[in-house]
C-alpha cells in the first residue's frame, strides 16, 4: 500500500467545511491532483461514500454492458468520470484502486485516453468540447422524454418555472419544496452503498439502483433504458472525479479531484443551494428543528441559497482576502449582491459579466445543470453547493477559465419520485437570478 502518510498536505484552498486552522480534520491533496476529503462517521459520512460509488457502479455496469451486448446501437461516448487510467498507472498503485475490474477494459483505455486532455485543469476540464456539451445536453432531453413516455416516469409540467415556486409555494414567496416521498438513502442499512463494496456481479438477476432489471443482464436485441451517462450528463460534469476511498491511520479519506489543481491563484466560493437544509425522511425532530434555525438566520430560507466560503486573489496586494465563517453566517441579504460582486473583483481588470457572464461564464454552465435538474427524477440533493472557481490571475474572462461544480453530498438520496427537486431547483434559480442582476453593476471595492 502506497505510503499515504509521506504525498499528503493540507489543502490551502478549503474555503468551507471542516479546516485545520480551526482544529478540526480538514482535508488534503497530493502532488497528483488529487482532494482527500475525510467521511464524516456514522449516516452522514455513508451515503456521501455511496453517492460516488453508486455512481461509478453505474457507469462500470454501462461499460461492461457495452462489451457483453452484440446489440448495434449509437455510440454514445459517456462524460469522462473515471481518471486517466495513465496518471493510475504512473503512481504504481493501479491495482488497488481498480475495484470494478476496469484495468483490462479495451473500451475504458480507449474512453480514457481520448477523455484526458483535460484532467490537468485546462480549459476544458473534463475533456469535452462545447459541442459535446451541446450534444449531451439534448441528448439527455431526448432521453428523459423518451423515458416518461414509456411510463418510467412522470410526465408533469417542466417548463419555466413560476414565482410560486411549483407544487405548493407559500404566501410569503419562499418555496415550500415538495416532500420527496419514496426518497431513500444511497447507503444500505449495512452502512455501505448500493454497490457494498464488492466485485460487480454481471448476471440476468443484477438490478440496477432504481429497482429496474439493469441492461447488463438484457438480452442482446432488447430496447435497453436510456443509459446512465446520457440521463445525467450534466451531473457527471460537474461533480468531482471519484478515484475510491483511501484510509490514512484511523481517517476514512474519500480521494477526489482537486479542483483548484491548474489555478495559479484560484479564487473560490461555496454556496450552499436551496431554501431549506433539512430533509423530512430525518426523523430526528431535534435535528430539523436546529436545521430550520441555521436556515432562518442567515439567506438560506429567504433567498435559497447561502455564501459558507470565500477566497478572492487581490494581485494589488499580492494575497488571498478569504471571508470568515462568521462573515458568511452574518451576512444580510441586503449585501449579497456586493458579496457575489466582490468575488469578481481581483484587481486586474474583471468584473461580474467576465465571470458570471458570457458562453463560458457561471450562469451558462448552471443553466445546464438546471436544465437536467427540471426534468431528472433520481436525485434529491439537500445541503449541497455549487463551487465557483476563476483563476486570480486572469485580465478578461478566456483567462479565468470559470469553473463550476456541485459538491457535498452528505445529504443526497437516490429516489423513484414523480416530483420535481423544488427545494434544490428554486434555490440553484435564485442564484442565477442574483448572478444575472449584479453583471455590469459598479463595484465599490471597499466592500470587502
């Protein structure tokens, strides 16, 4: 086993969570690329690690399935997930962390090879054009409507969605999200994922999480399910990549991308999405009592969303201004359009429209990911954040090479609902909303 101990440091850039200089276990990363996030113990800390490995049990099984069909069928490259199988290679540990038998795949070294590109923090991240994106996009629209109307799914209304918030939204204007009946962890009452940990077993009686024959055990000629990675394209894209689960003395490490990895100078924000924290499958009254408190003292239940991190790169003063967790905690909705300005402000030259505007800019990636989160079934994502990143550095908005991404899963479910994630898409609007209105405003600097 690799010495662990001797390639890890403390991540510089955590700018939410749990951190070292606040005497708790923080996180960490190595000269690879790669974030060591430890699991918190018990529920919370299980269905994080199950989100991941149930994600990467689905996509192996699509792999898999791919090389045991005869079927003739589209070739629909799914998004880069795994790592480059090359970079595993160089470390000299691959066998360790190849827990699905993937090594020896002809089509994963093919998808890997022309999937890496982008694995060390260029433009293009995840080594995809914005034609791919394009392509996935619709064909994950074609896809979920193809789903619906073989009844898989329903077939509600998903168009632009009203002031009131969908199915049940108070007087007052806040979303009152609808409660996801049906919803049930990731993690088993083994504390383990879907995939328990084991070897994936290729038979007629594998099923798949959603409780459906899964297509590795279909016939060669029948219609298989619209597959994984084109239902939830956009998701793939934006949470980090997952390389398994690492364990350091007596720390459980989830061992993840680093996304500030190819920043110069990252600039980072957390931002917690949705207008309650809370989920009504907890059961611990206490727990959502104290939840609903957090949530009303600060912009989450009035807003949909809340600021728990910050760092900015100030190149006139030539280091990092990063807002505390009291400054995020006290934050008045009144100034969370400066804050959301005050991030752009590097002292270079950018402004909101170079960051959050544009073809490439933060309201154009999160309007992909609300597109897949208005028509998709499967998930409920509670607590959750989107992570801003831009480089420091750059003059005009090529050169941030805005990034953006969804992490914290520690409060995420699988589930077979009908209805819509409101609680999650209400808030993720609310952020655009913000974002589109500061673009083009002046900044007052000493705001921050």
């Amino acid at each position: 086993m690799v010495d662990m101990v001797n390639v890890l440091r403390p991540c510089l850039h955590q700018v939410a969570g749990h951190m070292f200089e606040e005497g708790k276990a923080g996180s960490f990363v190595d000269d690879v690329g790669h974030f060591y996030k430890p699991l918190q113990q018990g529920p919370r800390g299980d269905r994080e690690r199950a989100f991941y490995e149930d994600i990467a049990s689905e996509l192996a099984a699509e792999h898999l399935w791919r090389r045991t069909s005869s079927a003739r069928r589209p070739s629909l490259r799914p998004p880069p997930f795994f790592p480059d199988l090359r970079e595993l290679e160089r470390r000299g540990d691959i066998a360790q962390r190849d827990e699905w038998g993937l090594v020896g795949s002809p089509s994963l070294h093919r998808h890997s090879a022309g999937a890496g590109a982008g694995s060390d923090g260029g433009a293009s991240p995840h080594g995809a054009s914005d034609e791919d994106e394009g392509t996935a996009a619709a064909l994950m629209v074609d896809a979920w409507v193809a789903r619906r109307g073989r009844g898989a799914g329903s077939a509600a209304d998903s168009s632009t969605l009203a002031a009131s918030g969908g199915d049940g939204g108070g007087g007052d204007g806040q979303a009152s999200p609808e409660r996801a009946r049906g919803c049930s962890p990731f993690a088993s009452s083994n504390g383990r994922g879907a995939v328990g940990g084991s070897p994936l077993r290729i038979d007629s009686t594998s099923s798949s999480s959603n409780g459906k024959a899964s297509d590795v055990g279909r016939e060669p000629d029948a219609e298989p399910e619209p597959q994984f990675s084109v239902l939830h394209s956009p998701l793939l894209r934006v949470i980090p990549r997952f390389y398994g689960v690492v364990t350091v003395g007596q720390r459980t490490l989830l061992e993840l991308e680093d996304l500030a990895r190819g920043y110069r100078h990252p600039c980072i924000v957390d931002i917690k999405i949705g207008y309650r924290t809370w989920y009504p499958e907890a059961g611990d009254e206490a727990y959502i009592a104290r939840c609903k408190q957090k949530d009303a003292a600060t912009t989450q239940a009035r807003l949909g969303f809340k600021i728990c991190g910050m760092q900015v790169w100030r190149s006139c003063q030539g280091g990092y201004w990063r807002a505390s967790k009291r400054w995020c905690k006290t934050l008045p909705e009144a100034l969370v359009d400066k804050a959301l300005m005050s991030f752009t402000n590097n002292e270079k030259g950018l402004h909101p429209q170079h960051v959050f505007g544009g073809p490439h800019g933060a309201v154009a990636q999160l309007q992909t990911l609300l597109s897949w989160v208005d028509v998709q079934r499967s998930f409920r994502f509670y607590s959750s954040s989107i992570l801003l990143l831009y480089e420091g550095d750059a003059q005009d908005a090529e050169g941030a090479a805005v990034r953006v991404r969804l992490v914290d899963f520690a409060h995420s479910f699988r589930t077979n609902s009908s209805a819509r994630d409101d609680n999650f898409l209400l808030g993720l609007t609310s952020l655009m909303q913000r974002m589109r209105r500061v673009q083009g405003e002046d900044l007052d600097i000493a705001f921050v």
